[in-house]
C-alpha cells in the first residue's frame, strides 16, 4: 500500500466524524511536514475506496464530499490485535513497515 493511502488511515482515526476533503489534505501536509498534492490524495482515496478501507459521503445540500474509515477497518486499527500499527501502547504511532 503506497505510502500516502496508509497515512490517510492513520490520520482518520482520532476523528469521530467524517473528514472533510481539505481538512484531511490540510491534516497530512501538517503531520507529515510534506506537499501532498490534489491529485495524490484524490488517487489514494479512490484506491482506498476500491478496497474498502473507506466511504466517502455526499452531502444532500452542499455536495461536499467527506471521507470516514470503515467501521470495521476503524475498530480493527484501534484495536491493533496483532501489533501492526501502534509500536507501543504507550505512544501510539504508525509502525514502519520495511
């Protein structure tokens, strides 16, 4: 999984709602100190939700498009049963796969 769709997992987590395309953008660029550009984070979220990681949800009104993991995918993530994601319990960051 390409670097950038696993940080849009990670940075999706602490939110109880549904996120907002620029506030996701805004929330990795400042996490991880880089320029992710909007096509990039447009092709991470389309594979994404060809796997089924995540939902996007369309707004009625506005049309404003936000993004949601899964709830399943969500839990799992928290849960970290097998120790993939978190390196520890007591900080909890992203585990650098090799």
């Amino acid at each position: 999984m390409p670097y950038f769709t696993s940080t849009i997992l990670f940075v999706n987590i602490p939110s109880p709602e549904s996120l907002r395309f620029v506030k996701l953008l805004t929330n990795i660029n400042q996490r991880d100190k880089t320029s992710l550009s909007t096509s990039e984070l447009v092709k991470a979220l389309e594979k994404l939700e060809r796997l089924s990681l995540l939902e996007s949800i369309k707004h009625p009104i506005t049309k404003e498009i936000t993004f949601t993991l899964q709830p399943v995918i969500k839990k799992y993530i928290l849960t970290d049963p097998q120790g993939f994601v978190h390196t520890s319990d007591t900080l909890p960051t992203l585990a650098i796969a090799s």
